[in-house]
C-alpha cells in the first residue's frame, strides 16, 4: 500500500487523503476547491478547512496544497497560489448549492477578500469554488455547478482523478482527463 497516497484524514487538521474515495465515479460526493495568492496562504486554507467544517461542509477526503502559477488569462503581477480540493459525502450533508455557496463566501470575506472591489480574476487571500455537487449541473445567477471551468484546472483533475478514476463531467458525460479540458 502507498502510504504516503492513502493517509487517513482527520477533517480541519491539514492531513490529507489522495486514495479512499472507493468505486463512487463522484455523484455521491461534493467537492470544493480553495485558492489563496495573497498573505499567508497556507493559514487561509487551514482556517477555510476548519470553517467549512464547522459550517457543515463535513470534508473527508482533502488533496495536499499545491502551488500553482495563476491561470492563463488572470491578472497580470500576481503571485502563485496554493491550492487544495475538499471532498465531503453528499448524503446528510445539510447544505445545498446555495448554502455551501454563501458558506464559502462567508469564509472568503473573513479572510479579507472583498469581491465589490476586486480586480477580476485578480490576486485574493481565499477563493473557495464549488467544484462538484454530486451529479446536479446547474445554472443559476451567481451559481453554476459543476463549476464551468474545472476541467481547465490541472490542480482540480488530479485529484478528482486520484480519488475517482471513472470520473465523468456531470455536464458532458466526457470521462474526465488530467490537466486535459474535456
């Protein structure tokens, strides 16, 4: 067994899980993604993870952190991210779409992110993205599941991939490849 790959989590600690996921290709499972370029990253991702679990966001799977160069189209001068996926089982979770969005965006704006006077796409202390959502797509104002970019995202795949190898886009049906848009 690998075990570096297939550590236990313990939720809001920082451990992580790359394996653990089982045979489930996703649909039972809700992800989210995290993000941080500005101030300490790695604490803004730590009080992310233990805000969501307090919130009800019962992650039990987590990727490690990862730098990453800001995306292709971002703002220009920005530094690197680190970034990290959270996965939480669908069933009892107590959250829906909505909740887990405002959720999220409570955290960010305790981080110090004000979304009214943000550059677009620009640096941020926390961005917390809802990925996955089991199988729902959706596409409301203000909230799109899955989210319409995380096949783009080579820190997103991989771990999705790691944890659900048959991974399929709940919008196309296409099997979902790393680092490869589908």
């Amino acid at each position: 067994m690998e075990a570096e790959s297939a550590r236990m989590v313990r939720p809001g600690a920082g451990t992580v899980n790359l394996r653990g996921a089982g045979a489930d290709p996703g649909g039972g499972w809700v992800v989210l993604a995290l993000g941080s370029n500005l101030g300490d990253r790695a604490r803004h991702l730590e009080a992310a993870r233990r805000g969501l679990y307090a919130g009800g966001f019962r992650w039990i799977l987590a990727s490690p952190p990862e730098q990453t160069a800001p995306l292709p189209g971002s703002a220009p001068g920005q530094g690197p991210y680190l970034n990290q996926l959270l996965a939480a089982r669908r069933a009892g979770l107590g959250l829906d779409p909505a909740g887990l969005l405002a959720l999220g965006q409570a955290l960010e704006q305790a981080a110090g992110r004000r979304r009214e006077t943000e550059e677009r796409w620009g640096p941020r202390p926390l961005d917390v993205d809802l990925v996955l959502f089991g199988d729902l797509v959706l596409d409301g104002p203000g909230l799109s599941v899955p989210h319409p970019r995380f096949t783009e995202r080579p820190f997103v795949t991989g771990p999705l991939l790691a944890w659900w190898p048959g991974l399929r886009d709940p919008r196309t049906g296409a099997p979902l490849r790393a680092g490869v848009p589908v």
